[in-house]
C-alpha cells in the first residue's frame, strides 16, 4: 500500500523514512547486521562522547562554550534528580543522567536531514522503558522489602475503597513501561511524518512557499518536543525512582 | 470502485481516531491553562512547580499518542 500511495499522491511517502535498512545492502537482517538504526545510535554516542568527555577535558575554571554546554547538561539533570526523586535517588544520578543524554541526542539527530531517528522506533524505547520499570521494581523490592507492596495499598483512602484503589493502582503500575516508551516514540514518530508531509507538499509549485513555510514552523516546534520528551522520558523515571524509594504516600 | 469494504474501514477508523488526539489537546491545554492561572496568582511558587506541570501534561498527551499509535497501526499494520 505504501508504494502505491507514494506513486499516486505525495511525492514521497512520509512514512519512508522509518524504514531499518541494512547499511552495506542487501534484504535481510539478521540481530548482527549493521543497519540505519546501528549507525545512528552509534553517532548518538560519538556526540554525546565529543560534548561530556572531549568538551570538557580542559576542566577550564572559565569554562569555554563547549564545557559550559557540557555543565549545564550536568547540572541540570542532577537538580532535577534531586528535586523530583529526592536526596537518596542521586546514587542513581549516572544512570539518569546516561538515560537523559542519550534521549536528548538521539531526538536531535533525527532532526537532521536525511538522518534517522532512532527514538521514533518502539523497539528501541521499550528496552529503555522496560530497563527503568525492572530496575525500579527490583530496587524498590531490595530497599524495602514486602512494604514495597505499600506502594499499592493507599493508606490515606477510607479502607472500604482501598482495594479497589489497589486494583487500579497495579493496573496504572504495570502500564508504566508502555506510556512510558510508546509516549517517546509516538512523539518522534508524528512530529517527522508531519514535517515529510509538509515536505512532500512543496512538490507542487503553488503550494511550495507555504509548504517551506510550514516545514520551518514544524521544525521549530519539532527541537522543542525533542527537548520536552527527553525531560518528560527523564523526570517520569526520577518519579517511578522516587516511588520505588519510598514507597509509601 | 478498487479496494475493499476492509481498506474502507481501516481509514475510517484511522480517521475517527484523530478524534482522540484532539480531546487529548483539550486535556494538555486544560493542564497547562490552569497551571499559568495559578502561576499568575502567586508567580513565587510557580518556578518550583514546573515539574508537576510537565508530569501532568506527559500524562494528558500520552492518551492522545495512544490514538495516534492506534492511527498508525490501522493504516499500516492491520
């Protein structure tokens, strides 16, 4: 279907460039097989590596821009780390931290031309939803033992209504993992296809201006929602540390 | 007439479930409005508060990506 509509409607299909494909040619692939998705998650950490450990290797008092970059990064994941999860969850601020970066970057880079975003695929954000979700649940059952099961048992409602509220709560509990990665992708995944719609409109002379015009809108709003959803992915992880430190509301 | 009752369907119910993205845009809105009337009362408390703010729109928009996510497999997984 996606063929056809591309040879009968827009110029291209807006949806092409999800497409994993291997980077040295052929059809198949294998879980080895170097593709789109292996190169663009490897660009993410080159950048990442060149802003944290590059940038910042001159440990300049007076910072040069690169570092301060670098530092406002730093600071600004480990302020909300401490303001959201509290004093107990900087243990896992480099965890956090990693998360964040990679997230921030990997948005930024498919707002490259011709590049891919690799955030836009669920498989990819599932792995980091389903790594925040075990990791949280396994610590919050080793910090607290069985009163971690408190965390679904709301004390301050009357006890007629608890277990009910306790059926809900495991509900909302274990549905986590899915807003928490289908959220990241579902972002990535319409603000692109909205941008390569647009694009596909400046195919026709008379709507070209205000296609162009529409592509830069998009665009500006697309660097804000890359930020926005690699700090919402972030926060909502320094939320679920938060719960699985104290459990108890 | 080419195509089938089925491909029929599966835009129609791509298309009704746009229906969701904008209730989820009226939720997002909603959280948000209420925040700057509040931040405007008493603009001390607001900076602290902008978390919550962004948690809360995360929650809103995320049912509205679910309809958006529904869209998507209609037209190009069913």
């Amino acid at each position: 279907m996606a063929t056809e509509e591309a040879s009968e409607g827009l110029v291209f299909h807006p949806m092409d460039q999800f497409k994993v494909e291997p980077l040295f040619g052929g059809d198949a692939i294998h879980w080895y097989t170097p593709t789109n998705a292996t190169l663009w998650m490897g660009l993410t950490v080159v950048a990442i590596f060149l802003l944290l450990v590059l940038g910042s290797r001159g440990r300049a008092v007076i910072p040069t821009r690169v570092q301060s970059i670098a530092e406002l990064a730093y600071g600004f994941v480990y302020k909300m780390v401490e303001d959201v999860a509290g004093k107990d969850g900087l243990k896992y601020f480099p965890y956090i931290m990693t998360l964040f970066m990679f997230i921030l970057f990997a948005n930024f880079l498919g707002l490259l031309p011709m590049a891919f975003t690799t955030t836009s695929h669920v498989a990819v954000t599932v792995v980091l939803a389903l790594a925040v979700f075990i990791g949280v649940t396994v610590l919050g059952f080793v910090k607290n033992g069985a009163s971690f099961l408190g965390l679904f048992w709301v004390t301050s409602a009357p006890l007629a209504i608890r277990p009910v509220l306790a059926v809900i709560e495991i509900i909302s509990y274990f549905v986590r993992p899915v807003s928490h990665s289908i959220r990241l992708a579902g972002n990535m995944t319409a603000g692109h296809a909205v941008i390569k719609v647009f694009a596909a409109f400046a195919g026709a002379a008379i709507l070209s201006p205000l296609a162009i015009l529409g592509v830069a809108a998009m665009y500006g709003l697309e660097i804000l929602v890359s930020f926005i959803q690699a700090y919402v992915f972030t926060i909502l992880t320094c939320v679920y540390l938060k719960d699985a430190l104290h459990p108890h509301h | 007439m080419e195509g089938d009752i089925a491909e029929m369907g599966k835009f129609i119910g791509a298309g009704i479930s746009a229906f969701g993205m904008g209730l989820a845009a009226l939720g997002v809105g909603n959280v948000a409005g209420n925040f700057l009337s509040g931040a405007l009362r008493n603009p001390s408390a607001a900076a602290s508060q902008t978390a919550t703010l962004f948690i809360g729109i995360a929650f809103a928009e995320a049912l509205g990506i679910f309809s958006f996510l529904v869209a998507l497999l209609l037209m190009f997984a069913v």
